[in-house]
C-alpha cells in the first residue's frame, strides 16, 4: 500500500501558502491530506496561518492572536510569484468546502480553544479524516481526554524515544525524520497499530529516489512539485484499475 500524501501548508511552491489557492491546487494533484495550521483571533475564529504574526506572510502586522476576525478577513496575503488574491482562510471554511475531498492534519498553536476546533469536526463529520498535533503536552492529553476516538500525533527521534513518550500519553501517530527511520521503529509502530509519518519536508527528493524503501503511512511533503510525477503514476494506475473493473 502506498503512503498517504500530505501538503505541508498546502501546495506552497504553487500558490501562498496556508491559502486557498494552496489548498486547491494540492487537492486537484490527486494529495489527499492537507497540513492547516490552526490559530485564533482575539474574538476566537480559527484561521490557518502557520506564524503567530501577520508580518511574513501577509500585508497586516502584529499578532493574529490580538486581532479581531473583522479585521483580519480585510487583510490580504502576500504574493510576489503566483498571481493570486487572497485573503486568510477560516479553518470552518476550510472544512465546510474541501471535508469531502480530503484528510486534514491540523497543527492547534498556542491560544487555540480546542473545544472550537473540534466542534467543527464533529459538525462536517470529519472525525476520522482528521489529525491532530500540539506543541503543547498539556494540550495533546486534553485531546485524548477529550475523545479518545481521534488520532494524536507526536514527534519522536527513534525506538527509545517512542517508548519513552508512549507511557505518557497513547499516540496514533508518530512523525519522524528520515533519518530516524528504523526496522526497529516500524516493527513497534506495527505491534501497537501506530501509523508512521515520515516528514521529508525539502527532502522530498529523497522519498522520490526510492518510494519503496519507505513502508509507511504519511508522507509530509513541503514542496509538491518535485511529487507530480509520482502523483501522477498513482492517479494513472487508478484510473486503469477503476476501467478494468
């Protein structure tokens, strides 16, 4: 079986990133999972905006967090190479257009109510589509006390440190760096019914070298570019299967 593909901020190399457009694009490529990165206004609605201030990425200044959302939605995002005008998504935007069409892997920064969050999960009915990681540990076992049910994700750096982190809260997914990637590791993940994401974030060439020597679940791509031709052979295959049948 072939890993899922997951856009790291959309298809960033395509259109803005955390956009739409980024979205979209990444969507029409045949890439089932989209990386949102979940932050609040001062007036609590969710946007996804991966810094914690306007400056980067967008025409406004100061901390999202210490906005209004009627005041945010006028903001537009920056563009020096796509030829696109947009604005900051609302993650309930997000979800409402695109929760049939693919998998979500929310990354909740600081100061999100995750109460909010997952109202709206439950709204589009997207338990089972949906990922989540927290920075904070604090906020990753509000989640499984929350509803045991959705998938929890951590980062790990090898065996021991699986194990390690594993006693202190149940995971469903570990992400790991390439060059963590062990038979030991996947042998444990396996035993326990853990999915293995593997982040290639600008590696994505090294995935690409050898699909095969990567049996896991998630793939975490920044750039997807470099995966069209590997997107392609998938989208190509299936439709060769689906005429057959």
């Amino acid at each position: 079986m072939k890993p899922m593909i997951s856009a790291h901020r959309g298809a960033a190399d395509m259109a803005p990133e955390n956009t739409i457009p980024a979205i979209e694009k990444a969507l029409d490529l045949g890439i089932p999972m989209i990386e949102l990165d979940v932050r609040s206004s001062l007036d609590g609605v969710l946007y996804d905006l991966h810094d914690p201030t306007l400056n980067r990425t967008t025409r406004g200044r100061g901390n999202i967090r210490l906005k209004r959302s009627s005041r945010i939605e006028k903001i537009k995002v920056k563009d020096d190479h796509f030829g696109v005008d947009c604005t900051i998504p609302r993650i309930e935007s997000i979800l409402k257009e695109y929760g049939d069409r693919s998998h979500f892997y929310f990354d909740v920064k600081k100061g999100v109510k995750l109460t909010t969050l997952l109202d709206m999960v439950y709204k589009y009915k997207l338990e089972k589509r949906s990922l989540f990681w927290f920075k904070d540990p604090a906020q990753a076992a509000l989640l499984k006390k929350t509803d045991p049910s959705l998938a929890l994700k951590i980062n790990v750096n090898g065996p021991e440190d699986l194990l390690n982190k594993l006693d202190q809260i149940p995971a469903d997914v570990i992400e790991i760096a390439p060059e963590d990637y062990s038979e030991i590791l996947l042998n444990i993940c396996r035993s326990r019914k853990i999915r293995i994401m593997v982040n290639f974030l600008d590696k994505e060439e090294m995935f690409l070298e050898k699909p095969k020597k990567w049996p896991v679940d998630i793939v975490n791509v920044h750039r997807v570019l470099p995966m069209i031709p590997y997107l392609t052979k998938i989208q190509e295959k299936k439709k060769k299967k689906k005429d057959e049948n």
